[in-house]
C-alpha cells in the first residue's frame, strides 16, 4: 500500500518535468475543456498512456497547493483509492482563476475511474467516467491538398493520430472555403483522405481537418482544427464535349436556313429583286408572234382579245335623240352677232347663261344648250373620226351654240357641219378658242391637225392658231353656225374622255326637273366664267 | 415419329452412346465423394476469417442499447446472488506483453463466465423485456465465438478451477452486469480481435 502510493507519487513527479515541456498544445487543450467540459473534474486523455485531470479554483481565497488532495480508484478494485499529485497552472491567473490538474500515470481502459478532488479534507469534487471516453487528441498532422485530375476538385488527405488499436476508431471533419466564402464541412469515418467535389474553378481553397474518436468503442472531444491547407483548383477548361454539341447546333441551323433559303427561293427573290412588270401577258402574241408590230397585231388579234379597253368608255355610244322640232336655220342667225359680246360660256358644254340673257325668249335654247355635249354627230366611221369630231368642236365652238338655237326641249344638239363663218367670228373664236380649249390636250399634236380637222364632218370649227394654249376644263362652244338640221337620224357625239370631268345629264324628252350642273373652270383672265344651274 | 429410322440396335434409345455406360461409375465415385466431403466428421472447414470490426461494433451498439433499457430498471433488475464476472479494464502495457494465446484464453474465459452470467440473470429475472435483452446478449456472445474460430483461434472452455479469480469481479445487479459486457466487448475482445494475426497477414 505504501509502495504504491510512493511509486505513484514518484510517477507523478516525474510528470511534472515533462509537463513543463508540454507547452502550447497542452495549453490549448485545457482552454478549449474549459469552454467545453460542463463537469467540474475536467479530464481528458491525449494518448493512450495518460489522463490529465484539472479544475478551477475561484475563490480569491489564497488556498495552497497542498491543501488539495486528488484522489482516484477503479471501480472494479475494491480497494482504497490512490492519490496523484496536484500541480497548479498559472494561465488563468489573470481572470483571478486558480487552476489545478493532476495526471494520473498508469491507466486502464474499459473500467469505470472513480475520481475526487479534496480540499482541506473536504470533497470539493468527484467523477465516474471512463478513461476511453475522454479522448482529446492532436489535431491531424500533414494535411496536404492536391488537385485530381478533374476539374472542381481537390483531394485533402492527412495523417491519422498515431495511436495504437485506434486508427480505425477515428472520424475526421473537414472545414474549407474559398476566401470569403462561408465554410462548408464533410465528415469521414475510418479514412484519411477526402475528395472534394463542386468547387469552383481556378480558386484558392483552405482546408481544416480535426478528429475524434467515432463513438463506439472509444469516445472524446473534437480536437483542435489542424494548421490550414491551401490549394488551387485546376482551371476549367472547355469541355469537349460541350464544343462539340454546340457545333452541331449551329450546323443544324445554318442547314434550317439553307433549306428554307432553297425551298422559298422564288418567292424571296420576288420580293428582294421584284421583276419589271411587263404588259406582254395582256397581249397574247404581240412579241413573239409579230415580232411587237402591233398594227399587225390589231389586225389578227379577234375583237374579243382586243386590249384597247379603255377606249371603250370613249367609244361613241349611240345616243337616241329623239327630236321634236325641226332644226330651224334662221334661229341662230341673230343669235350669232351677240354671241361674241356675251360672256363666254365656258362651261363644260353648257352654256345657259349666255344664251338666256341673249334670247329670253328663246328660254328653251338654254335648255338646250344644258344638254352638254350631246351633239348629234355621225356615226364615226372609225376611231380615229372621234378625234376629229372633237378637234373641230374645239375650233368652232359657236357653231355648238348655234345648234343649240335650233332646239326646242330637246337635249340634243346639232353640228352645223358647213364650213364656217365669217372670220369676224374668228377673232372671237380665237379668243374663246384660245381661253376654253377643253379638249385642247388632246390634241397637243399641233395646228395642222386641227387645222384638218376644220374640214371635216365636224363643220366649220375655226381652227384656232393658238391652240396650243390648254384649260383645264373641256368646254364646247357651239360655233355660231347653223347648220343644217340632219334628218331625223340619229347623230353621235362621242366625246373624249381628256382627263378632264363633265357632267353632262341626258335630259328626256319631257324635260323633266333635270337639274345640271355646269363645270366651273378658269378660263384664264380674260373671261370669266360662269357656272350655272339650269333648271328646266 | 416417322422420321425414325430403323438402327441395328431396335428400340434402345439413340442418345445413349456406348461411352456412357463405362462413365457411370466414375460419375457415381464423384458424387460419393462430394457427399462424403460434406459430411466429413471432425473439425468443419476452416471459416472465411471475419476481419472486419464493425460485426463487434454492432454487438457493441446492442449491448449499449441493452443496457439503457436496463438503466431504469431498479426493483425488478435486482439479482440475489452476485454473478461472477470477468475484469474489462485493459492496461495496455500489460497487455501487450501477453501473447497472442494468452490474450485468447483471457478473452474466451470472460466470454464464457458472461455466458453463464447471463444465463442465471435470465432465471432470476422475470421480466419478459429484460428477457429479450438477455437473450440478445447470449446470441452476440455466441456469435464472437464463431469470429474466433474464424480467425484461427482454439476454443478454450475454461473449467471452474482453472479461472484466475483475480481476474474476475463480482456483479450484484442486472445494469451492472451489461454494463460488464459492453466494456468487455470494446476492450478485450476488440484488441484481440483488431491484432488477430490472420487479419493482419490479410491487409499486408
């Protein structure tokens, strides 16, 4: 009994030289049980050969060292216990803490260590525990950090504590970050190596590594983390893979656009590079049956193909007149002389006002006149007789009003077709010609045209020299010829369309309430022009 | 049917070669052979070693779970006659001088007084709760035995007389007793079986 008691204390001596040694981790240790161990008796084992047992002191009481006694026994002996000697650490001094520890030098596993602290003979403090439950071991040495062949990841491996019949009792915790990063950990059991996945590229990690014991046959506290590890991740580079599938996308669109380019290519070209428009659908054989003689063309194309369309509306359509009175000579032959004097009538084929203030008792004239251009003509033999008809409305246009005279109710009117007039008329006529040439743009194509025309069927229009002057408007004026009443056949005035409106109205026989109404147009500045209702 | 055609030999079945009758005793040895194998008396063939620890960490986890059951039972857990259990406490300089024999005898010695600890717990207790627990604990102690054998080791069925009563204690109630087991299991049988050599040939 007291050899044993004097080994043991001998055994703690010895200790003391070796604790001085100690140092820092042993230090570390204490602070972190201090934070951690909620038991008075705070005990931990580093290895599998010691236990170290401590506790703090605060009363300010200036207790001694000796007073304390530390005294421990298994439970399985049923002997009295031993005492180990009580050492004092100076690292608390400043909080006023007082800290005493004792080691106990030979110790057992897997029995249960029955400890006490007295004081002055008085128990401060006991504990049961099990020594292979309060490991506290060296944080993991040698961590080391490595890429692997991959990219976002680092292999982490370290060495295990060198403890005997423990090394496959360990669980590790590994802490890393990037910089600045929140840290993240994983946990391995029985292995001291770890790859980490899901990093990031070309990043600079920290590594952390601490141990304990798993739990199940032996049991402790985390260690302190280990000295940080730093390594690199590789930098990414372009997967191939990823290269080759977004070729093979832009290769299928580039095929997509090709092939709608290919299948609508008529139709873009249309809108990108739209042909001429060209009229040779409308002239079936023109080009290439006769070569572009259309004249040719005209003559063997049948009446149904014949494009000239537009001329249709222009074609002289037969107009029944039916005339009642007799086309009487003598009526415009006093009519004539004023003519000159009263202000033109310049109206598109009307010319009422003039003719009313003339003869008020002729009333009828001016409804005669209101008929416009209803002139009785011959049937042209030809389409081009249309033209000249007009022409030599153009040049006499009194002779128009003449034959208005010679109406009654009737809406119709005769062109004297004598040759004309007195060249007193012609200064007249050449003004009224000059100013109210309606269909003067037709027939742009010069005097001599005109001229010819005066010798037509038409009658004795004067031929105006200076025709060349235009109006916007198409007015007719009757030349002051009478000429003699046609038989009661029909005639025809075709009128040409010049681009210019006239109204004209057929008036009926009956003399209905036709209103018409007259252009009004500019005649230039020498007559104004008057536009009229005529009510009849 | 009558594809067949007529053979010298009649009706005797056309698979049947002449070879075959002169291999049916062969055949026929083989098969005695095998059979008697099977049967064979004596020690059965040597059993895979089982190295891995973590069957005992699974023993060890249902001692533990057997023993919080225990923990609360206080009346009906008591036992009259104290049970004479083995030593768990390990030192390790001790017991690294032990040979490997030794250790086993240790080991398969506490093994044994568990057994008939827990066989006599099971009489005295009537609590059938308990009851599955203890038989929980006779089936893992069986089962160590087998990872013995396994590992090469001889049985060793101590007697009475030969046990070292210094290496055992005595346990007067039932959470004690599995509390016995369970730090036998982590200290003794562990490290024999952690160290076993034929484990270790293995991993080198």
């Amino acid at each position: 009994m007291t050899s044993d008691r004097g080994s043991v204390l001998m055994i703690c001596a010895l200790f003391l030289a070796a604790v001085a040694c100690r140092g820092h981790t042993f230090d570390k240790k204490v602070a972190q049980l201090l934070r951690e161990e909620p038991e008075n008796i705070k005990c931990f084992a580093e290895r599998m050969r010691d236990l170290t047992c401590f506790w703090e002191e605060g009363e300010s009481r200036n207790s001694s060292l000796h007073q304390y006694t530390f005294t421990y026994t298994y439970q399985y002996r049923n002997e009295n216990s031993s005492a180990c000697e009580v050492f004092e650490m100076p690292m608390l001094a400043a909080r006023g803490r007082r800290l005493f520890y004792s080691r106990l030098p030979r110790i057992e596993f897997f029995a249960q260590l029955h400890l006490c602290v007295f004081r002055g003979g008085r128990e401060l403090y006991n504990r049961s525990l099990f020594i292979d439950q309060v490991f506290l071991l060296d944080p993991p040495a040698n961590v080391t950090v490595v890429k692997t062949g991959q990219r976002g990841q680092l292999n982490v491996t370290w060495l295990p504590p060198a403890l005997k019949y423990m090394d496959d009792s360990m669980m590790y915790e590994v802490r890393y970050a990037m910089e600045g990063n929140p840290m993240r950990k994983e946990t391995v059991k029985a292995t001291t190596k770890l790859t980490l996945r899901g990093l990031q590229s070309s990043s600079k990690y920290k590594v952390f590594v601490r141990v304990k014991p798993d739990g199940i046959t032996y049991n402790g506290y985390w260690s302190a983390w280990s000295d940080p590890a730093f390594g690199t991740t590789p930098p990414s580079d372009l997967d191939p893979v990823i290269v080759v599938l977004v070729l093979v996308i832009i290769l299928i669109f580039f095929l997509l656009i090709l092939f709608v380019l290919v299948y609508h290519r008529k139709s873009l070209l249309k809108k990108l590079w739209p042909d001429i428009p060209s009229p040779e659908h409308k002239f079936p054989g023109l080009f290439s049956v006769y070569k572009g003689d259309f004249q040719e063309w005209l003559g063997h194309s049948n009446s149904s193909t014949r494009p000239i369309h537009a001329f249709t509306e222009e074609l002289p359509s037969p107009l029944e007149v039916l005339s009642e009175t007799s086309l009487a000579a003598p009526l415009p032959n006093h009519l004539s002389p004023p003519r000159p004097a009263t202000t033109p009538r310049a109206t598109g084929l009307l010319r009422e006002d003039s003719d009313t203030t003339e003869q008020g008792e002729e009333p009828l004239q001016s409804r005669d006149m209101d008929a416009g251009l209803l002139d009785r003509w011959k049937e042209p033999p030809h389409t081009h007789w249309l033209m000249e008809q007009l022409r030599a409305l153009q040049k006499h246009p009194q002779a128009l009003s003449q034959s208005s005279l010679l109406e009654s109710q009737d809406t119709y009117v005769t062109l004297n077709q004598n040759s004309q007039h007195a060249k007193e008329e012609g200064r007249q006529e050449d003004d009224i010609l000059e100013e109210s040439l309606p269909l003067q743009a037709l027939f742009a194509s010069g005097d001599t045209s005109l001229s010819a025309a005066s010798h037509s069927d038409l009658g004795s229009l004067q031929q105006s020299s200076g025709s060349g002057r235009l109006s916007s408007q198409s007015s007719f004026e009757y030349p002051n010829h009478t000429w003699p009443p046609k038989g009661p056949g029909y005639t025809y005035m075709a009128v040409a369309d010049s681009g210019v409106s006239m109204d004209y109205s057929p008036m009926s026989s009956s003399m209905g309430k036709g209103v018409v109404y007259a252009n009004e147009y500019i005649l230039g500045h020498r007559r104004p022009l008057s536009g009229q209702q005529v009510h009849s | 049917m009558g594809n067949r055609r007529g053979h010298g030999r009649g009706d005797e079945d056309p698979v049947r070669d002449y070879a075959d009758s002169e291999m049916e005793i062969p055949r026929l040895f083989a098969l005695l052979l095998i059979v008697l194998e099977w049967t064979r008396p004596g020690l059965p063939s040597p059993l895979r070693p089982i190295c891995d620890l973590r069957v005992l960490d699974h023993f060890i986890k249902e001692a533990r779970d057997a023993e919080a059951t225990m923990r609360v039972c206080k009346e009906d857990c008591s036992i009259g006659v104290p049970l004479m259990v083995p030593l768990t406490r390990v030192d390790i300089g001790v017991w690294e001088k032990k040979n490997m024999a030794e250790q086993a005898q240790e080991v398969q010695t506490g093994l044994w007084l568990l057994n008939r600890a827990f066989i006599s717990l099971h009489t005295s207790i009537s609590n059938s709760a308990l009851h599955s627990h203890i038989d929980a604990s006779v089936r893992n102690i069986a089962s160590i035995g087998q990872v013995l054998r396994s590992l090469s080791i001889q049985d060793y069925v101590p007697t009475v007389s030969g046990i070292d009563l210094q290496e055992t204690w005595q346990v007067s109630s039932a959470p004690e007793l599995f509390q016995v087991h369970i730090n036998f299991l982590r200290g003794k049988v562990r490290l024999l079986l952690a160290n076993a050599p034929v484990c270790k040939q293995e991993v080198s």
